[in-house]
C-alpha cells in the first residue's frame, strides 16, 4: 500500500505546564512531544490517510516515548532511526493565547545527525507525497546536505515545504538557502509574517514574485486566513472565527488538512477551507495535534455559502 504523506524531519520531547503561573513558578510539567513535520503526519492519519514520519530519536526514554506518541495516531514509525551516541531533543512550551516563545535543547539532538544518505533507505517510489521544512536544513550540515539532495532528486512524488522559520536556529547559518529548497518544491506553506522576517516581503503577489517557482503557494496570513496562489490565479479564503486557547501547531493542522483536499482533488476554495478547519482542532488546544471537529460540522463548513463561514464561530477549550 502507498504512503499518501511521508513527513521528514525531527520531534521533540516537550514539557508544558500542569498549572497556572508564570513559567519560572511552575513546578508540576506534562511530558508530550511536538515537531512540526510529526503534527502534520499525525493530523493526516486523524484525517483518514496513510502517513509515515521518518526521523530519529535517541536510544533513550524520551526517544521510546516521543516515537510511540506519533504511533498512537496511527502513523507509520518504522523508518525512525534510533541514534546510539546522540540524545533525543526537548523543548519547552509556555502557555500563551498571543503565542509565547518555546525553549529549545536541541544541539547535537539524534535528528541532527540525519543525512543525505537516509534517502536511499526510503522507499520514495511508493509515496504520493514528501512533506519537510525549512527547520530541518538549519539542523546541521549533514541535515542541509540532506534536503538539498531531496528537493533536487528526480522524483514521482509531490514535495511539500513549509517555511516554518526558526530565527534561533538559524543564528548561526545563512538562511538564504530557504528561498532555494523553497523554489525547488511543488507546494510551498509561508506564513506572511515568516516571509516579512526573510524575506523582506509579506504580501501573496509579492512572495509569489519571489518564488514564481512553485506550482502551489500557500500564503498563511493568520487571523485573517490564506491564500493561495497557483498560476495566475490567486484566492483568498478567510479564517474560521475560532476561541483560541493556543496558536501554536496552527499552521502544521492547517498543511494536513489542505494536503489532504489536495490529495482529493478538490477546488481551491473547498482546499483552502479544509486547512483552516483542521487548523482550528490545534487552536483550541494546548496540544500540537487536537481532537477533531465533528465530520458532519466539517462536511457542512466546507459547502458552507461565504455569508455562513463568516458568521460561523468554532467555540470550546479541547485540552
């Protein structure tokens, strides 16, 4: 059976807060695991599709429970490499509706070690899709030398890029490469606000002149919703209304839900809608990957008139 999504690149360990308070005053953490490239894998399973995460964790109590997180949704681990010398990374997330900064220990992390010889293990030949970002190439080299092999292979398969800029990843690197490994892939998530601190641009014409490359661009503008830009037609859907407990892992439920209309062959509005209502599953969590909306609602959103998606109104803290 064919893969339909394989998602590249490295999860964490990740500790949130139990309670209440300013993060130097809380003692009591819960343990679950975040990654950018694992969230959109395990949003496309929940979505009903085939999707595999490859990456590599260490051979350590995190790496074990970091791996049986993502399995748990039904995601195919089986290509995740178990790295002896190297630690699992971890971060730390604090609880902000306005979106607070994470903590990352991830120098020298088992996914780190990850390199362009981990192509030729992956059976690419039986994949509709590659998904992978721009976190990965600021890794290490190895990781770099990785994704540069990956966008520029012959390949089969639609690749998949999301911006998902990590200033403090990239303090020590030259990130001029990301317009490169962008421009190679097919369809390309950027967030507006990503694309201003990168690349000096911020509007849908204006990043699609940057990037004329690509066959699909998704602009991601936040609140306000998405554009999409293929050829030379542009639409914008607006963003469902949404009581947001927590922003982060938006973007990453809102590349599964529009890869998955893709995969359906949908139209492009009925595309743009379905990443915004599985973004809207993460909004209202304080997890990367939250329960889903129920069917009946989104068959009716997505064939919803634009008066009826402007008046609509996602309520409810899922945590």
């Amino acid at each position: 059976m064919r893969t339909d999504v394989l998602c590249l690149g490295e999860t964490m360990a990740m500790f949130v807060p139990a309670e209440p308070g300013p993060p130097a005053e809380v003692t009591t953490w819960h343990r679950t695991v975040g990654g950018a490239e694992s969230n959109v894998a395990c949003h496309v399973a929940a979505l009903g599709l085939r999707s595999a995460w490859v990456s590599a964790v260490g051979d350590d109590a995190f790496g074990t429970a970091v791996t049986a997180a993502v399995a748990s949704f039904g995601v195919d681990v089986s290509r995740v490499a178990v790295d002896q010398d190297r630690p699992t990374g971890l971060y730390v997330k604090e609880r902000d509706a306005s979106g607070s900064p994470v903590r990352y220990y991830r120098r020298g992390s088992a996914a780190s070690g990850m390199g362009p010889a981990l192509l030729d293990e992956l059976p690419l030949d039986e994949v509709r899709v590659v998904h992978t970002s721009g976190i990965t190439p600021a890794l290490s080299d190895s990781c770099l030398a990785l994704m540069d092999r990956l966008v520029h292979r012959p390949r089969d398969f639609t690749l998949s890029f999301d911006l998902n800029w990590r200033p403090r990843l990239w303090a020590d690197r030259d990130p001029s490469v990301l317009r490169d490994l962008a421009a190679a892939a097919d369809v390309v998530f950027v967030g507006a606000d990503e694309a201003k601190l990168v690349w000096g641009v911020e509007e849908p014409g204006q990043i699609r002149a940057l990037l004329p490359e690509p066959a699909t661009l998704v602009v991601k503008q936040g609140a306000e919703g998405a554009t999409l830009v293929e050829g030379d037609a542009e639409l914008c859907q607006p963003a469902l209304k949404v009581d947001v407990v927590e922003p982060v892992g938006a973007g990453d439920a809102f590349a599964a839900g529009f890869l998955q209309a893709t995969l359906a062959g949908w139209a492009p509005r009925a595309r743009l809608r379905a990443g915004h209502l599985r973004a809207a599953t993460a909004l209202r969590t304080h997890h990367d990957v939250g329960p889903s909306l129920p069917p009946e609602y989104v068959s009716a959103m997505l064939h919803a008139s634009e008066a009826e998606w402007a008046d609509a109104y996602v309520t409810g803290d899922l945590s």
